[in-house]
C-alpha cells in the first residue's frame, strides 16, 4: 500500500499537469506566449520532480524510465533551437550577402538545420515512449486507483503519446494542431492525479458507517421500554401501566 507521502507526491503531480496544461492555452494568447511556455516547462520539471521523489520509495523501473526519456526529450529541444538559430543566420549569409567560401557557409546552416530537425523529430518520438512508460505504470498499479479516475489518466496518457507522435510529423502541418489540442486534453486528464484516493476513503466511510452498529436506534427502543413499565411507589414492585393496583402491596395508584 502507498503511503501518505506517496498519494501526497502523486497529487502533487496532477496540480503540476493541471497548470501546464493551463500554460499551454495560455501561450495561444498574442504577446505573454513566450512567457507562458516558461512556465510550461518550470511545471513540467517540477512534475518530474514529484516522480523522482516517489521513486526514491517505489524504485519502479517504469517511472525512471518516464522520468529520464522525458527529460532527455526537452533536453533535444533545447539543442534543436540552438540549432535552427544559427543555421538560419549561416544560410542567410550564404544566400544574401556575397562573401568568400559560400558554399561551405551554406553547407554549415544546412547541417545545422538537418541536425535541428533530426532532434526535434526523435524528441517528441521519445516523448511518446515516455508516456507510454506512465501508462504501463499506472496499469500495474490500477488497484491504487478508483475506475473513473483510472480511465482517466490511462485516456490521457493515451492523448499525451498521440500528441507528441503528431508533432514528430509537424512537416504535414495540420498534425500540429491536432496534437496541440490532444496534449493539452491530455495534460487536463493526467491532471485528475490531484484527487488521487479523495473518491476510496469516501467509500470506506460509507461502508464503516453501514457495518456500525445502530447504536442510538438500540438506546430508544430501551428508552420506549422503559417509558412502558411502571413501579410501585410503596413497595417498588413491577406493574402493568393498565392495572390500577399493586398486585404484591395492594396499593392503589
């Protein structure tokens, strides 16, 4: 069974999910997108975070293998922008400004192009692969999870893999918007994590509360029992409300 600061960390991951899937819309808004996609990835490392703490209890082999393809995914995004930037502005020159050994200029910004698109394409393949680790994940431990919310994660997983697969073929071009919209359905989805085992102790309470006895219903009936047996005031003995005297004393009442 997980413990406390387990479902805590678990939790936690599916705030972190819910904000940057909030980030993501965000960034459509004309003139913070750039700030918002910051936030994106601050989110997404403080997620991985939450996974790297669990794991420190868990040592599943699934979540480090999530963990490390994720991070190994924005890490050749990142090369991949640093890439495009100075390919671009080689090719410029190459084309645009007449200058000595062209070709070799040409030959650098269209390397460095190449190489930006080869890692763009295998990082969104790899983060494909990593959401299909958490899938795994969350499929051995389904017992930890009630059914609504179980179907829910596993569907955004699902969206998630989708997703970034769409935006490894970005070149078609309306992949990408379709995988925009899946990815943040499925970051909204995966966000359900935040009220992990909030549903299972609402169900044990309702079962506690049927299998206790009824013990004010108990305490009643004796009272009412009571209420219906009269006693003697001379000699104390037990009489019947309908009587009008004391069968033992003879005492009228």
């Amino acid at each position: 069974m997980w413990n406390n600061s387990i479902l805590e960390a678990f939790r936690d991951f599916g705030k972190n999910m819910q904000l940057v899937a909030i980030f993501l819309l965000v960034s459509m808004i004309p003139g913070i997108g750039v700030i918002a996609m910051i936030l994106v990835l601050v989110f997404k490392f403080a997620a991985l975070n939450n996974i790297k703490y669990i794991n420190l209890t868990l040592n599943s082999d699934l979540l480090e293998k999530y963990r490390s393809k994720m991070i190994s995914s924005i890490t050749r995004l990142f090369i991949a922008i640093f890439s495009v930037i100075p390919g671009g502005i080689f090719l410029a020159i190459g084309f645009f400004i007449p200058i000595e050994n062209i070709v070799i200029t040409i030959i650098i910004g269209a390397f460095l192009l190449a190489l930006a698109l080869i890692l763009v394409i295998s990082a969104f393949v790899i983060e494909m692969k990593a959401w299909k680790e958490l899938k795994i994940f969350f499929e051995e431990n389904q017992n930890k999870f009630s059914r609504i919310l179980f179907r829910d994660v596993i569907k955004g997983t699902d969206n998630l893999a989708t997703g970034a697969l769409l935006y490894a073929l970005f070149f078609v071009g309306i992949t990408v918007f379709v995988g925009f919209i899946l990815q943040i359905v499925g970051y909204f989805q995966v966000a359900r994590m935040a009220d992990m085992m909030r549903e299972i102790p609402q169900e044990s309470e309702i079962i506690m509360m049927n299998n206790t006895p009824n013990v004010a219903s108990t305490s009643t009936i004796i009272l009412k029992q009571a209420e219906s047996t009269n006693f003697c005031p001379m000699c104390g003995s037990r009489v019947s409300q309908q009587g009008n005297f004391c069968a033992e004393c003879g005492s009228k009442f």
